[in-house]
C-alpha cells in the first residue's frame, strides 16, 4: 500500500468538509471571473467606464432601444490577451432612443432624457451613423468611406433602402442591464465583475508581502532568540498596539494614491500577526531532536530555518494567510470608501459603496448593497476556507477521518 504522505491527508481531510469546499469553489470561481475580465463583461470599454448620462440609475433587469452612432476618430481593434486585461475601446457612442423612423438618407429618433413622454427629437444621417464621418453629396452621387474604402453609390431611394436595413440590423437593438446603472449611467454588472479582479489582486500580493516579510522576521526572531528577539518583538508590539485601518491610512499618505501602493500599504499592516506566529512555533520547534541533530552535523542556520523549520510549520502559515487574504479585501474596501483606495474611475467594491452609500435611504438602495454583498460573499468563502484548513491540518482531525 502506498504511503499517504501529509499533503494528502490534509486534502483528504479538507475535502470532506462539504462547507469548506463550497468556499473554495466559490474562490475559484471568482478567480476565473477575474482572469476571463472584459471577456465576460457586457460593457467591455476600459474600466467598464461607458457612460450613458440619460440611463443613470436605473433599476436591474432594466432593457432600452440604443443607437449606436460610430465615432468620428479611429479606434484599434486589439488582440484578444489585450481585450481580456485592458478592455476594447467603443467603436460607438450609445444613445437611447424610444422610437425612429426613417426619411430619404435620414434617421429620425426620440431620444430618451429620462422621461418616455418627453423625448428629444433629432435626425442623423443614415451614412454618418454607420461611418462617422459625413457623406459628401455630388453630381448625383452619395460618397462616404467605408471600412477604409471610399464609396461612390447614386443618391437614389433604393440606395437609401439598403444602407436603411443595415443601420437596422447593426447599429439598432436592445440593452439588458442585469444589475441596474449607477449615477453616471454605467454598467453595474460589468464594474462589480472587474472590481472582483481588484480586490483578489490586493488580497494576493498583500498576503505575499505580509508573508514574506513576517515569515523572516518571525523566523530570525524564534531562531536566534536573545537580542535579536527582543528587538524584534519590540518592534512587532510597538505596530501591533496600531489599528490596521490607521496604519494603512498611515502609510497610504506616505506612499500616495493608487493600486500598487494599496498593495504595499496592506501588505505591510498585515506582517506582524504573521510574524509573531512564526516566531512562537520556531522557537517550539528549535529544540526539538531532529534540530539539534542538524546542527551537530554543521548544517547553516539559513538551511536548518528554510528546509527543517518552516516546512513543518507551514500548516499554521497557511491558515494565516487565508485569514488574512480576507482581511486584505475588507481592508481594501475600507480603504477606497475612505478615498485612499484605487482612484475612479477604476472599479472598486468599495469605491462602488462610496459613490451610492446615500442610495440606501432611497429607491435605489441596490447601488450600494450589490457591491456590499459582492464583499460580504468573499470574505465569508475565505473565512470557510480558513476554517477549512485549520480542521485539515488539526492532527486529531486527520486521526479521526482517515
């Protein structure tokens, strides 16, 4: 019979807990969420920041007839890596319209302001529509340029009737948010999905910093004892009496405004409690017989940490980490309802309670509790996982279920 070696009991045992597991499908599946980003995104434009002025605030489930007016400059079409991590500028300039009709090379529409009963009346040519630019009228010749190509047909109605039934087919139809539109009539659903791509990118690089950092510390602090320890340790008290929300405000003025230094100023409010786990199992650890045999055959104090202490203390170390992958997400979130956060119009769980916290009280509270809900969700998977792990890696538990 093959031997069962740690990491499978410790599956084994994870996998059986049915609640546990249900969080971290629910982390996996944001994470694709996050990887797939504008792919998967109704509103695909970077940062999901396509306004719609007139359609602010509108409930979800909510359909309207657009029209979409090409846009007079050029726009590149970008590869399909580029459009999953950075978006696909429009081609086009949505306008709400409640109605058209069409006369000769025209299009009229009632473009809805916010009210059906009091459109906003306009005509556009149908050729300026579909190119961006206007035709030129000449020697009885429409002219316009076409994907790239300039295009001399005959004014005559029947031309009209042709170009009358692809502006109909390609630049006429209805849109469906599912989610609503904020105050700036943007895309509710989209911003929520690219938010979740920034609340996993600062809970993973924060927990690798705060690893990072914290596991040295810890490490040299429980191992070398003496000096070393009590600087150390007075070092770890002095930031752990902080609260972690003042300190990352703290360091978030000394860094400045923005993603990466969110990152930073995180991952550096989370390192103590990681630090002062470690240091106490290794010094649990250092007197143990398999230690004190490494040093008798001369082995560096650097390979006895790194290859005879941490790997038996990683159990604990990821526990920590999937605790405080939670923290880092609210933290965040914390972080940009204040204003120090990742800056508009980047898309942030807690930026998007910032902006509608005032809803709440109104008819429209969803603006605020949909992302409220997003961060609630996560926290609580990992929180599962985290209980998860630490039943795992408990030997009485693993004794008990293998």
């Amino acid at each position: 019979m093959a031997e069962i070696t740690p990491a499978k009991r410790t599956w084994h045992v994870f996998k059986h807990n049915k609640i546990a597991l249900s969080g971290l499908a629910f982390i996996l599946l944001t994470l694709l969420v996050a990887i797939l980003g504008y792919l998967i995104m109704p509103d695909d434009t970077p940062l999901a920041n396509n306004m719609i002025i007139q359609l602010s605030i509108k409930k979800p489930g909510s359909t309207y007839m657009m029209l979409k007016l090409r846009k007079a400059e050029a726009v590149d079409t970008v590869n399909l890596f580029s459009r999953m991590l950075y978006g696909q500028p429009s081609f086009y300039k949505e306008v709400p319209v409640t109605g058209y009709h069409f006369v000769k090379d025209s299009i009229y529409v009632n473009g809805y302001i916010g009210d059906e009963d009091k459109p906003e009346k306009k005509a556009y040519n149908i050729f300026e529509v579909m190119t961006g630019q206007k035709p030129v009228y000449k020697n009885g010749k429409v002219i316009f340029n076409y994907n790239g190509q300039t295009i001399a047909l005959p004014a005559t109605p029947a031309v009209y009737q042709t170009f009358e039934a692809r502006l109909r087919e390609e630049n006429i139809g209805a849109k469906t948010f599912l989610l609503g539109t904020d105050g700036y009539g943007r895309d509710m659903l989209s911003r929520l999905l690219l938010g979740t791509r920034i609340s996993l990118a600062v809970g993973l690089m924060s927990v690798i910093i705060s690893m990072l950092l914290g596991v040295t510390v810890g490490a040299v602090a429980g191992y070398f004892g003496g000096w070393v320890d009590s600087s150390l340790s007075w070092l770890m008290n002095i930031l752990w009496a902080l609260p972690a929300l003042l300190l990352v405000i703290a360091i978030s003025f000394a860094l400045g405004k923005g993603l990466w230094q969110i990152f930073i100023a995180v991952g550096l409010s989370m390192w103590v409690e990681v630090a002062r786990l470690v240091r106490g199992q290794v010094m649990g650890l250092k007197q143990v017989e398999y230690i004190e045999a490494a040093r008798a055959l001369g082995f560096s104090n650097k390979r006895i940490i790194a290859k005879h202490i941490l790997p038996n203390i990683t159990g604990p170390i990821l526990v920590l980490a999937s605790s405080n992958f939670a923290s880092a997400i609210l933290l965040e979130a914390g972080l940009s309802f204040l204003g120090f956060g990742a800056q508009p119009p980047m898309p942030t769980w807690g930026g998007m309670i910032k902006e509608h916290y005032g809803y709440i009280v109104m008819d429209s509270a969803f603006l605020a509790i949909i992302p409220g809900m997003a961060i609630m969700l996560l926290v609580y998977a990992f929180n599962l996982v985290t209980v998860g792990l630490r039943d795992a890696f408990d030997i009485k538990s693993q004794s008990t279920r293998i």
